[in-house]
C-alpha cells in the first residue's frame, strides 16, 4: 500500500473510535431483550408480579357512594340493607365497605337491631352420652330473612352504637340479652353494650339473661356492679356468681341467706357453709343455728356439709344414721345424705353405712358390661354381661363407687337411682317393722350411642 492511502485507512479508523466512544460518553439506549418463552429454562423468563410491589386492585362488591348516603329514619336504613344485599357467602366482606366513621353506620345498625329476629336455630347431637346445642351453621345462601345471619350481622351492629345510642336501644338488647342457649356470643355482646355506669340497665339484662338460662353469661359478666346490686342478685335472684364475689366476712348476713336457699346452686351453697366456718375454733350461735337449718335441706349435698362441720365442732346429733322408718322415701332420703357425707369424710373413717345393714351383712352385686363378649359366662341371658356377688360382711360395709352414686342419686325412682354411664338398684326389707339395706345392685349400663346432629327446639 502507498503511503497516503495508509494513512487514509489509518485517519478512518481513529474517526470511527473517536465516533464510538463520544456515542457511550452520551448514553447509548437500553438494548430490548424479548422475554423467553415460560419453561424454556432461560434465566429471563417471565414471572408473576409480586402482589407487594403491584397490588391487584381492590374488588368493590357495592357501587354505593357512602358519603352522600343520608338516613334520617329506620325505613331508609331497612332499604339499604336491602340494596346491600347480605348473604352467607359474602356478608362481612360488605360490611367492610360499610365505612364506620360515618353516621350512615349508627342508622344501619339501630335500624338492624330494631327490626330484631336474631334467634337462630339449634342443632341437637350427643357426645360421651352427654347433650350438646349448638347453633345451626350459617348456610351461604342465607338472605337478610334467615336469623342466623342477622345474628351475625347484629354483632356488628352492636359495635356501632355509642353509649347515647344505648338509651333508646333498650327494648333491642333485652330482647337479645333473652336469647336462650346455645347463643351466649350476642349475648355478651349485648350486656357489654351498657355501659358500666349504668348498673341498673346492666342489672335488668343480666336478669334477662339468666331467666332465659344463661347462667354461666351472667356469673361471668358481674364485674363492676356495686355490693347493692350484687346483694340483690345473691338473695334476690339467686344468682351464685354474685355470691362469689362477696365475701363472708364482709357479708355474713348473706352467706347465711345462701346457705338455706333452696334456689340457689348446690356448689354455691356448699361452698358458703365452707367460708362461713373457715374462721375461728368455734361457731358463732348465728352459723351454727344455719347449719341446723341446713341439715334438713332438701339437697343432700348441702344437707351432708352441714353434719360433717356441725361434727367437726362437736355437734354429732346429724351425723347419718339408719332412720327408724318403713317408708321406702325417708330411707332414701337418709342414704343420699350418707352417700355425699363419706364423700367429705378422711380415709380410715367407720362409715355408718353399717347401721343400715342387717347382722348378716349386705349383698354386693357388680355388673359389667363388655361390648366385645360373646361368652354368657353368668349364664343371665345376655353375653355381654358379666354379674359378680359377695356377701360383704357388716363391720366391712362401704357405699359403691362414692362419686357416681352421688350424682346418681340427685336422679332416683323408688330404690333406683341413675346415671347416663351406672345404675344403683338397692334392696330394702322390713325387719322388726323397719326397712334395712339388703342389698346395693351395681350395674354399668351399655354405652350411649352418640346420635348425628339433629333439628333442636
């Protein structure tokens, strides 16, 4: 090559370095690179946007301008609801579009718990043989018609009162505060509702309540009401939760109420015998006379208290003995008592089961029952039985499974007395004109069958 055109080429190719490196001091555009193909391996294929950096947007289930809603009486507010429409499926993702910093809130609810119809059905099934309520479920399908969604939907309704709200809505929450079992959510809902200031409302729902069977709401909603109101629950009403809250030191004419009413739960009345002789070696002439009282109760279980503290301060005229009866009642009556005495009695205690039982000693019949047996080993008929029997002697003598007869023998007819798992069959003979124990029968009953739920009342 000449020497001039070499030096041509050579200008050339300093222009054109020249020319690229001007052209990337100024910023060359971003090269586009097409998205590979989803599954083709390629490190840039497509992905899903991330939810938190590109939110999808929100999916308003009411075309409803909140802020120019007005609602000046409970007709308007009753046609909202109707615009809204609630469902099973869909009725607490609308009331989230209900804004609650506006009025239109207060005139839904209000109108809502005016209308009332909140009492859902109940289902009835059993378990271990024991009866269970429960609510009927909410079906999707449910319309502002159907009570076990308007129970739902008065649970909002209730968060939206304001305490001036309560004054006028007093008719609404009784109502609801008289729900029977097995409601008690909208229950407590409604109790909350008054304020605590005002005990006399609160007082008057807390009755409601507990006349409709709410017992447990209501012994577990008094806190903050005052010693007045609680004294007239205790006495009054007979409300056991009350009496727990007192004391008896500080409440002794109370306690001493508790102990004889045949109203008040048999726990609640045991318990006050206990607090009531708690303190001090002796009795007070007021406690005693109440323990006296007391051993004539109707329950045995407080009826057996009263004895055993009545013995523990030398007072052993009530201990349990065998009556000087032929009524088959009286004899009863006499050994309930006995049955929830040794219950409180220490280990190594006589029991006076002894005086019941005539000198050859008494007939103990054990019948156990085995599902799975195919074997008629007793020869009785029936092979999923087996019997077993002794002749206990007298000075030996105690009552059979002491805490399933107790509870037995809250529920007798005549000589026999039941449980869902046990039944006690005692035998009584005349000798000498007067009933004596022959014989205790203890008999474990088949297994409950646990029914499906069903329609409750």
């Amino acid at each position: 090559m000449k020497p001039e055109a070499a030096r041509r080429v050579l200008v050339d190719v300093r222009a054109v370095w020249i020319v690229a490196v001007a052209l990337a001091g100024c910023g060359e555009p971003p090269r586009v690179v097409a998205p590979s193909p989803v599954g083709s391996g390629s490190a840039t294929a497509a992905h899903a946007p991330d939810p938190d950096l590109e939110p999808l947007p929100v999916r308003r289930l009411l075309a409803i301008d909140w802020p120019k809603v007005k609602l000046t009486n409970d007709a308007e507010a009753l046609a909202l609801w109707d615009k809204i429409a609630p469902t099973g499926a869909d009725w607490d993702d609308k009331l989230e579009e209900v804004p609650t910093n506006l009025p239109v809130a207060r005139g839904l609810a209000v109108a809502l718990l005016r209308q009332g119809n909140f009492a859902c059905g109940a289902s009835v099934s059993t378990s271990n043989c024991t009866r269970i309520l429960e609510l009927s479920p909410l079906a999707k399908t449910a319309t502002l018609t159907d009570p076990c969604l308007r129970r739902s939907l008065a649970l909002w309704a209730i968060d939206q009162l304001d305490p001036a709200d309560v004054a006028g809505m007093l008719d609404p929450l009784t109502a609801i505060a008289s729900l029977p079992p097995p409601e008690s959510q909208l229950v407590v809902a409604a109790l909350r509702a008054i304020p605590e200031v005002d005990q006399d409302t609160r007082v008057k729902l807390l009755l409601a309540a507990w006349q409709a069977g709410q017992r447990e709401v209501v012994n577990t909603n008094l806190s903050g009401l005052d010693e007045a109101h609680l004294k007239d629950l205790a006495t009054t009403h007979h409300v056991e939760g009350a009496l727990e809250i007192l004391s008896a030191d500080g409440h002794k004419d109370t306690y001493l109420r508790a102990v004889t009413d045949d109203k008040l739960a048999s726990k609640a009345r045991v318990q006050a015998i206990a607090e009531l002789v708690s303190a001090g070696n002796t009795l007070a002439p007021d406690v005693k006379g109440t323990l006296v009282t007391a051993t004539r109760a109707a329950d045995c279980t407080v009826a057996a208290m009263a004895a055993r503290k009545l013995e523990m301060f030398g007072d052993k005229r009530f201990v349990p003995t065998r009556p000087h009866t032929s009524s088959t009642a009286a004899m009863m009556r006499s050994l309930c008592v006995l049955a929830s005495y040794e219950q409180l009695q220490q280990p190594g205690e006589d029991s006076a089961l002894k005086s019941y039982v005539p000198p050859r000693g008494l007939e103990r019949v054990e019948v156990t029952y085995d599902p799975l047996s195919d074997t008629d080993s007793d020869g009785d008929g029936d092979p999923h039985t087996a019997r077993k029997a002794d002749l206990v002697p007298r000075g030996e003598v105690t009552l059979p499974d002491l805490d399933d007869l107790v509870r037995a023998m809250s529920s007798c007819k005549g000589a026999v007395c039941s449980t869902e798992t046990r039944e006690f069959r005692f035998q009584l003979k005349p000798m000498g004109g007067e009933l004596m124990l022959t014989r205790i029968e203890d008999v474990e009953l088949p297994p409950c069958q646990d029914k499906p739920a069903q329609p409750g009342p």
